[in-house]
C-alpha cells in the first residue's frame, strides 16, 4: 500500500523534471532576445578583406593550390570558387567539407584540374553568420 509520502515524491520529481526542462531550454537561447544570425554570403567589400593567394603545386600542374586569410570579424566558410578559363568556358568547384575559416586565421585548400596555362581568372565564394545583411560576420557559437 502506499501512502502520502509516495504521492510527494512524484510531485517533487515531476516538479525537478519541469526545472530542469525550463533550464534547458533557457540555455539553449530560445528566449534570447539577440537577433538570430542567419547564414549570409559575403560582400564584395568583405570578399576583398580576405586574403587569398593562389598558386600551382610544383608535383602536380593541374592542382592549384589557395591559401585564404580571413580579415574579418567573425568566422567565414567557403563552399566553393568558380573559374573562368581563356576559352569562354566556366566551372564551379564546390568545396567538400566546407573551408571554415576563423576570425584571423589561415587556412590552406587545393583544386584539381585546374592549369595555369588554361585559366583566365578565379573567385570564391563565402559565407558567414549575420543578424542582419548589411551587419558583420558575427561567431554563431557565442
């Protein structure tokens, strides 16, 4: 048979259950009130803040190698750089994984079957957390 003392202990289990939940759900930010950053692709502006340097792999001459710098305020990814080749033809290379670039950091990547004597001009294209379009790259793991 069981008593009071049972029923008390459910309420007060079911009582730390619902705490924990509202604590939870309060970390993860659902009732923040910042603005929710949303994943923008860079300005021209900010593409001509990084760094990149391109060259061609002394092994290899179809694997051109970059080497990007991010300037910015906040962390980029690059998903991919298009090409434009001396003969009118074009090419995306999306980039897989994602080149995630910090803040003030470097980061290294190549693409294959790509030759120098062949390509015309190169770009790149990034992308970064912002809460607003026109605001700046904001770090979305703070």
């Amino acid at each position: 048979m069981m008593g009071r003392g049972h029923g008390v202990m459910v309420k007060l289990f079911v009582c730390s259950v619902c705490i924990c939940m509202c604590n939870t759900v309060w970390a993860m930010g659902w009732f923040s009130k910042e603005p929710a950053l949303k994943q923008t692709e860079l300005s021209p502006a900010e593409l001509k803040q990084l760094n990149i340097r391109s060259g061609w792999s002394n092994d290899d001459p179809g694997l051109m190698l970059f080497e990007i710098g991010n300037q910015l305020s906040g962390p980029i990814f690059c998903v991919g750089a298009s090409f434009e080749f001396k003969d009118g033809k074009k090419r995306n290379q999306s980039f897989d994984p994602k080149l995630y670039i910090p803040s003030k950091a470097v980061r290294k990547t190549a693409v294959r079957g790509i030759e120098k004597k062949d390509v015309k001009t190169f770009g790149f294209s990034c992308l970064c957390m912002k809460a607003s379009p026109e605001g700046p790259c904001e770090n979305a793991f703070r």
